[in-house]
C-alpha cells in the first residue's frame, strides 16, 4: 500500500491526552510523511463525572505538535457519544476495568471521514520504529489485522489476538458490518475484555501480523510497536504489571527501561507548556 498520509485512530477521553501525546511523539520521530489522526471521544459525564471527553483545545495541541514535522498533519476530533447512547448504553460490559472509551472504536464505521484503510492504537503504545511498515500488509479480504495477544494465548485460545493495536480494512468492515456484529455481541453478552473478546469472536477472516508490530512483552531489535499492557511476572512472585509510559518513575525503576527517555523528556516538556496555555 503506498502511502501519502497516515492514517491513524486513537480513542478516549481528556485523560488519554497524555498517552496520545507520547505515542504522536514516537509516531513522529520516525515517520515524516504527513499524518491523518482521528481521535474518537465521547461526554459520558451524565454516567460518571470523569467521563470529560477529549477537549477541542487538547485536539489542537496534538496538531501543533505533529506539524512540527510535516505541516499537512491534522488531527479530526469525532464525538460518537450519540452513537454510543443509542447502541451501547445499557450494555452490560460498561462496568469493567477498562471503562467505555475502550467502545468508542466500534464506531468507526460510522465516521464516513475514516479512510478505506487505518491503523487504531491503543494510548499506552510507543513506537520504536517506523509504523509505515504495517502498511505493508496485504489486507486483501481480511476485516483487520492484529498480532497474538501475549496472555490470551496462554488462558483463553492459541490465536487470541489483541486489540491495542488494528490495522482495519474499513472498505469491508463497511461491508460486512463486522463492525455492527461487535457492538451486537457488546450490547448483549457480559465479557471480561469486552471489545477484544468480541472482536475474536465476531471476526470472519483476520489476519495475524508479527509480534515486532505489537510487542507486549520485551522490547527486542525488530519492535516497530511497543504497547505497554497489563502483563504477569512469576518471578520473584506471581504478581501483576500495569505501567504505562506517563509513569516515567516506574518506567526506570521496574521495567529498567531508558529507550525512550528523549520521546519522556520532550513529553514533560510540552505537557508543561500545555499547562500554562491552559492556565
């Protein structure tokens, strides 16, 4: 696939304004071509008061930032929230860990703005190379592309795919309505990891790219995508692990992690100017 811009989809609410900013900034060290973000959002402050979506002025910040590099870069800011309420309000899966902006790329399909092709990443990844790369993968038939999902694979199926990050073949899941089928499955059935479980379900033919494009685990030569996920360590003990990369601290400290240390600093950095402009 040649590519003259970017296509690339995050989703959340203002809280994931600082993972989107790192992740851009990763986006940016290595890809110069122009980039076109669309940032899924919804007011879910009648539902819990947290619920803020993504702010105009936050929107435009990212944009400042991604023009750095290439002045044709936009970010397209798309409230869902009445899509949201009409098929997924009274869903059963909305009270679970991961909250209801983990939904909001459902609806993609009803953005006709979204291109025939994009790449959804979830806000705790950071790239380690040049993500243009997934684009090399023939979608040709596949509803969406995904890598094996580091746990699932152990206690839920061999192929269990995670979702952090998608490359989707908008073009047919416009036709197939897989994009439908999954919100069907969400409204109605109770899963522990809603719109993932769904989406293995659901899904008629997906397709399987390399781990080096979603490494959930270690960071190895190869990793073009790193995604910073919930995973288990057994050693010294069994215990859980759930850093993101905004937590610098313990970024160093347990992960010992220093690769992105200048991708950190310039986020500080900026995080520290959006504040006074907001002040």
């Amino acid at each position: 696939m040649e590519l003259k811009k970017v296509p690339l989809m995050y989703c959340g609410n203002n809280r994931a304004f600082d993972g989107m900013m790192i992740s851009l900034l990763s986006v940016i060290k290595y890809v110069k071509l122009p980039l076109e973000v669309f940032v899924l959002t919804m007011d879910l402050r009648d539902m819990n008061e947290k619920y803020v979506p993504v702010s105009q002025a936050q929107a435009s910040f990212l944009e400042k930032i991604i023009r750095r590099v290439n002045d044709e870069s936009r970010i397209h800011l798309v409230d869902v929230t009445s899509d949201f309420k009409r098929e997924l309000e009274g869903s059963p899966n909305l009270a679970t860990n991961y909250g209801p902006y983990a939904l909001a790329r459902l609806f993609a399909d009803l953005v006709p703005e979204i291109p025939d092709t994009i790449l959804y990443l979830d806000t705790d990844t950071i790239c380690h190379g040049d993500l243009t790369l997934v684009f090399e993968t023939d979608m040709n038939g596949y509803e969406y592309a995904a890598a094996i999902d580091y746990l699932g694979k152990f206690f839920l199926h061999y192929n269990y795919q995670n979702s952090g990050v998608l490359l989707l073949n908008m073009r047919l899941i416009r036709e197939s309505g897989f994009l439908v089928r999954v919100r069907d499955w969400c409204r109605t059935k109770k899963m522990f990891f809603p719109d993932q479980t769904a989406l293995n379900r659901v899904v008629r033919k997906k397709k399987f790219f390399p781990t080096r494009f979603n490494e959930q685990r270690m960071l190895h030569k190869n990793t073009v995508i790193r995604h910073f996920s919930k995973t288990i360590r057994l050693f010294p003990f069994y215990h859980v692990i759930n850093i993101k990369p905004w937590e610098i601290e313990r970024m160093h400290s347990v992960y010992k992690i220093h690769a992105y240390d200048d991708i950190l600093d310039e986020y500080v950095s900026l995080k520290n100017d959006y504040k006074k402009l907001s002040v």
